[in-house]
C-alpha cells in the first residue's frame, strides 16, 4: 500500500492543548494579578492563572476541533457524492 503524499489532519489533541496552554498561562497570570488585591497571597493569582489558561486552551481546542470536524465531514459527503455519480 502507498502512503498518502498529504498530511491530514484529524483533530487537535492533548499535544496542541498543551501548547496552547503553555503560550496562554503567562498572560492569563498576568491578567489575574491585576485583579486581586494587593495584600493578595501570590498563589490565588497564579492558580487562578493556571486555571484559567487551561480553561482558555480547553476552548480554543474545542474550537479547532469543531472546525476540523466539520472540514472532514464536508470533505467525506463530497467524496460519497462523488462516488454515487459515478456508478
């Protein structure tokens, strides 16, 4: 069997949530320790940060994830199509 010459891409998984977390978690620890008080404990704004980095890359994965899908189903309904007209 010959491989295909294009990459396909199914989904975005844990690899790209993680990089989206990661690039997320500086701002989103910058922006909590902006609104919290000044007598705050530098823990609340970091875990606050952390959730909501990873809380932020679980949507925007979802996201991507939702467009791909809806890609490839187009993508599968095109090519059934096609495969009916030719029969």
């Amino acid at each position: 069997m010959a491989k295909k010459d294009s990459f396909e891409f199914d989904a975005a998984g844990w690899l790209f949530w993680l990089i989206v977390f990661v690039a997320l978690i500086g701002p989103a620890i910058y922006g909590c320790s902006k609104i919290v008080y000044a007598r705050t404990s530098a823990v609340v704004p970091i875990g606050m940060g952390v959730v909501g980095a990873a809380v932020g890359a679980g949507v925007v994965s979802w996201a991507v994830n939702a467009v791909v899908q809806r890609r490839r189903k187009k993508k599968r309904l095109a090519e059934r199509k096609k495969s009916k007209k030719r029969k």
